[in-house]
C-alpha cells in the first residue's frame, strides 16, 4: 500500500483522535488491527519499516515497534527475515449448516476447499466412566482416542478429540484421514447426533496449535453420533478457531403454533 493511503487509513481510522488518553502505542496497534481484519491491509501486504511509519505519523519509533510487538504477539503480523514484516495469513471464514449430518472432510470438500487432518496422537485405551455411560460400553471395553489437528487450505483451523469404540474401526488406524470413511469401510454408518456447544478460551498450548494467540476465542462442539440401530459410534470433541467458522442454523415456526 502506497504511504499516503496508509498515512490517510491510520488518520482516518482515529488514532490522531485517540492520541490524548492512554498510550499512544496501544492505539496504534488498535487502529492497525482494525484495518488488517476489514482487509484494507490485506494477507500478505507489507508493513513500513518502523522509521518510515514513524516519520510518516510524525510518532516516536519506539511508539511503532511498540504496536508491531502487539500485533505479532496476536499473530496478525509476521516477520519475514530479511524482508520486513508483513499481514499474516488468515484462513478464510467458513460456514457450515446444523441441519445437515456431514463430517468435516465433506463439509469442507462441499465448499471447494482442500481438508487436511494431522495426526497428533492415537492409542487404544479404555474409557473414562463418563465415556463408557456416553458410549454405552463397559469399562472394560477398549476404545481409541485420536487427537487430530484439523487444516483448511494449509491453514490450522480446529483440533479435534475423538474417542471411539475398538471394534467400530479396522487394523489401519495410522492410516485415519475421515472417521466417518472408517466407520463405513467397517459397514456402519452414522445417521444422527447430538451436538453441544460453548464458548471456550484458547489456552496456550491449544493457541499455538492453531496459531492464534492465547486466550483467543474458540468454539468447543461435542457431538455423538449415532447408528441406526441407537448404538453409538463416536463422541468427538473439536474446539473451532472462533475467527474462522460460522455454524447456520434454519429455523420455523410450527405452523399449528400460536402467534
């Protein structure tokens, strides 16, 4: 972005009118902020030098590398050695229907997008008695737990929990990319479940994952699915980057209430 536009976006955006009550460097990071997410400072574009931005807002340097740390520190900026620093990369917002049973390979794969699952553990195990009643198995039964990151486009975009009943899985289970292919490479196949949702606080090992920053919001879904027969074949849970997903929901009245 050429200078004078930049220098007449920060201006407009409010910092001159916020320069009299906190610190400067604050404000700056906000106005800054403000621009990179209503994509006026767009994915990739480069940031002046400290000292351009600097002599350009007639501010203190210090003030700049002050605002950039800030930004950096929330992952909207990146440093590119010896290039500058730049607006990171943001995964695009993706919305997804309630209404509609789908995995999230088929819901993303719906939307022209490339899905992407990183195996970050797996191992056979039993359950929890919380799992075992959620389940409906025994203790004694063995299960599988399977934490995955979840990517969009390259881009990190939701971590994943899921624990599962042995038996509904086969001997490959290095090779899981879908559930829900597994589950029907086995012949059974999900056709109801029931989701809960919270909103939740991305802790900082969780925030880095996903490459946000710590405490960023996050939306945590836990689903059980179910089989034809009433059996239960998973209960997953999978904590959503709150800046990249939109779940839809289609309601209507009952046409024999009264209104």
């Amino acid at each position: 972005m050429e200078q004078v536009i930049l220098k007449e976006a920060i201006e407009l955006t409010g910092l001159r009118e916020q320069e009299r009550s906190g610190p400067l460097y604050k404000h700056l990071a906000s106005v800054l902020k403000k621009l990179i997410q209503q994509d006026v400072l767009p994915a990739g574009s480069a940031l002046p030098p400290e000292r351009e931005l600097a002599e350009m807002l007639d501010i203190g340097r210090v003030t700049v590398r002050s605002a950039y740390k800030i930004l950096a520190d929330q992952r909207l900026i990146e440093t590119r050695h010896g290039s500058g620093r730049f607006i990171a990369e943001r995964p695009a917002r993706i919305s997804q229907p309630l209404w509609k049973l789908t995995s999230f390979s088929q819901a993303i794969l719906a939307r022209g997008k490339q899905p992407e699952a990183k195996t970050l553990d797996i191992k056979i195990d039993y359950p929890s008695a919380d799992e075992a009643q959620i389940l409906q198995i025994e203790r004694s039964a063995q299960i599988v737990r399977l934490h995955r990151l979840r990517l969009v486009d390259q881009m990190p975009l939701a971590l994943e929990w899921a624990v599962v009943p042995r038996h509904y899985l086969g001997d490959e289970l290095d090779n899981i990319r879908s559930l829900y292919k597994a589950f029907m490479a086995q012949g059974y196949e999900p056709v109801r479940a029931q989701q809960r949702f919270q909103a939740v606080a991305l802790d900082t090992k969780n925030a880095q994952l996903l490459k946000t920053p710590p405490n960023a919001p996050a939306l945590l879904i836990e689903r059980v699915s179910y089989l034809a027969t009433g059996e239960v074949v998973e209960l997953t849970r999978t904590m959503y980057r709150g800046d990249a997903y939109d779940f839809v929901a289609e309601l209507s009245i009952d046409e024999h209430h009264d209104r």
